[in-house]
C-alpha cells in the first residue's frame, strides 16, 4: 500500500495511506503530496490517485454599466489631455529648432562682423600710421 505526505504551506503531515490521504484532500483541496516515487512535491489535483471533487470558481460579476461609463468618460478625457500634450510638444520642438536656426545665423553673423571690424581697424591703424609718417615728414621740412 503507499503511504502519502502532504505539505500545507511547509506543515508536513504523513505518511496516510489512501483512504485517510482522500478525507485529507477533502478538508483542504489545496494540499501537495510526495511519495517516495516522486522527485518532488506535487499539488494533489494534478495526481490522479486522490478523489477530488474541484468546484469552479464563481462567474465574474457583471460590471455595472454606469461605472463603464463613467470609465468611458474619463479615458476621453485622458486622450483629450494626451493630444494637447502633444500638440504642446510638437510646438515647442518646433520653437526650438527656430531658435537653434536663429543662433546659428547670429553665430555666423558675428562671426562675419568680427572679421569686417578687424578689416577696419586694421585700415584705420594703416591710415593712422600714414598720418604720423606725413606729420613727421611735414614737421621736419617746416623746421
């Protein structure tokens, strides 16, 4: 005759041999069984030597129709925030590129102003240095 063990969250009870293991199962269907055959613990509704008698569980309550509307409603009212976030963000993405487009063309126009004014200032110390040379020139005829 084999004898059974029965493990009810880790509380280990056995051995019982069949009769006494099927009044077991009856009290607490949730219950794992090993036998010495068996690598490991097993639930008892998957060995087919136990008479068990599983009762389904109860159908689903039906959802009542206002709280699906109400659940309808405030997912419009999510996807209407959720658009608008969008529409925001396309916006400012777009404000930003307009602005790294601005500051690349003030890059570039500082840029072309540094080179004209050192252009000029390099003129004008050339002019300036001209003057002096005719100042000197003139100064020295004159006495």
């Amino acid at each position: 005759m084999k004898k059974w063990f029965f493990s009810d969250n880790g509380e280990v009870t056995g051995p019982l041999g069949l009769k006494e293991s099927n009044k077991l199962i009856a009290k607490n269907p949730d219950l794992y069984a090993w036998h010495p055959s068996y690598t490991h613990w097993v639930p008892v509704s998957c060995i087919d030597e136990f008479e068990i008698s599983i009762t389904p569980p109860p159908p689903p309550i039906e959802i009542p129709s206002g709280l699906i509307d109400d659940l309808i409603g405030e997912e419009k009212e999510l996807l209407t925030t959720l658009d608008r976030i969008d529409k925001t963000i396309k916006i400012t993405s777009d404000s930003l590129y307009e602005i790294d487009t601005e500051l690349d063309n003030y890059g570039q126009t500082a840029h072309n102003l540094t080179e004209e004014v050192r252009v000029v200032v390099k003129t004008i110390e050339e002019q300036y240095a001209s003057l002096q040379k005719n100042l000197a020139n003139v100064i020295k005829t004159d006495y």
